[in-house]
C-alpha cells in the first residue's frame, strides 16, 4: 500500500465498539514482534522510545532521533505506523508545521498530539491547541496524507481521579474544537471511571481512544462503552525491560 492508502487503512480500524488494540512500541525491533504478533497497527509511546534511547519523557529525546527512530519503524513492516509525537517539538502553529512535515516524510500515517505544554506547566489554551491541530491538519493535507490527529487530551492526567466528574465538561468541550480543527480521534489517557468513559464516546463522533492501565475497564468492557482505540502506554517497554533484568540477574549470581 502506498502512504496515504495507510492511513485510510489506519482510520478504517477505528470502530466504535470495536475497538483497535495498540500495543505500543519503542523501536523497529519491537515493532516487528508486535506485527508477528497479529498486531493490525503499529504506535509507539513517548516514554518507551525515550527510555530506549537513554532519556526522559518530554522532548527530551531529539526530534531528529526520534525521526529516526519513526523512519526505521516503517521500513520494518507493512502496517500502518502512528508516532507518538508529544507536543510535536513546537509551540507556535508555524514552527510546529515544519516537524509534522517531517513526521509524514518518514512514512508515519498518525500521530498523538497533546495539549499539555511539554516542559511547562498546564494546558495550552483550547484556542492555542486548535490552531495547532489545524496546523497539522493543513501540512497533511498539501502532502495528501490523511494523517490520523489523535487529539489527547491531558485534563485527566494533570487532575486527582476523585475530581475527573468535574474536568468533564472541560474534556467534551476541548474534543468539539479539537474534532473542528481537524482531529480525528480523541485520546483521554488517566480516565478510568467507566460511566466517564462512556459518557464521553457517547458525545462525540469521534473515535475515542483510552489507556489500559490499573484500574481501567477490560477491554471487552471498554468495547461495550464505545471506545474505538485502546493503548497501553509505557507498560510494554516495562515488562520487557523487567524480563531482560530478571533474566540477566540468572547469570550474576
């Protein structure tokens, strides 16, 4: 398939009620266990590709690194492949078109993009985030890619669970202007509550894409509120690290 058949392939498995399964990535070499795995799509998580690497989360990891990264991924298998962006390397909408042309130009098909601000503190602005997703949206559509925007969301994370009922009407509002500005998916990672969860696949057209974390819903569960995207974050690149140490510890005793 060409790039751009990719990505309509890559949106075509976003199914309400049945949602695609994303065990995420650090490299071409775990990308490649994954897809031998029966993996439909390939993503990676911010923290792991950073963790591989030697650095922190949080732009830390050089974007051309990460580029690298990204362009080895795709040359390693026949899916589509999303890249966890983060807060895409940029702040302002002009800068931040420049790293998305060279995300798509290493044959990713989506990408997470947060409204956090990596390296400060809060959320951008549901304003300043919406301009920023057009900027995406506009860069993809001159390259003729349908990138996958999957708009996060980080009201949750930033928040204590108990209060998440009261970021609510926050979340659905960011998702309209984000869906608006172009997303095409809307990611919640920290909400675990299933009334929540549920309440907000119900509000919006857009495929909703939750994080498998302690505490969350199964993921038949997660199927029957609606979710059309699930991740599992960092925990991947954990368990193998942990593998890795338990069973080279086996040879220093």
């Amino acid at each position: 398939m060409t790039q751009a058949e990719k990505a309509r392939a890559f949106h075509a498995l976003h199914k309400k009620g049945a949602p695609l399964v994303l065990y995420n990535v650090w490299d071409a070499g775990s990308a490649k266990a994954v897809a031998e795995a029966g993996a439909k799509a390939i993503a990676t998580g911010s923290w792991s590709v950073a963790a591989a690497q030697g650095y922190e989360d949080g732009h830390a990891l050089p974007k051309d690194t990460l580029l690298a990264v990204a362009a080895r991924i795709t040359a390693s298998t026949d899916l589509p492949v999303s890249i966890d962006f983060e807060g895409g390397y940029a702040k302002r909408p002009e800068f931040l078109a420049a790293n998305i042309a060279g995300l798509i130009s290493t044959g990713a098909v989506g990408l997470n993009f947060e409204d956090q601000v990596v390296g400060g503190e809060g959320l951008h602005s549901i304003e300043d985030q919406a301009h920023r997703i057009a900027a995406i949206r506009a860069v993809a559509d001159e390259t003729g890619i349908p990138l996958f925007i999957n708009a996060r969301t980080d009201v949750f994370l930033k928040s204590d669970p108990a209060s998440h009922a009261d970021h609510m009407k926050e979340a659905t509002d960011r998702c309209d202007v984000y869906a608006e500005a172009g997303a095409s998916g809307f990611f919640i990672p920290g909400l675990t509550d299933p009334d929540l969860i549920g309440r907000i696949c119900a509000h919006t057209k857009l495929p909703v894409n939750a994080y498998m974390k302690d505490g969350a819903p199964s993921i038949a569960e997660m199927a029957k509120l609606g979710v059309a995207r699930i991740s599992h974050g960092p925990a991947p690149y954990r368990e193998a690290m942990r593998s890795l140490t338990e069973r080279a510890a086996k040879l220093y005793i």
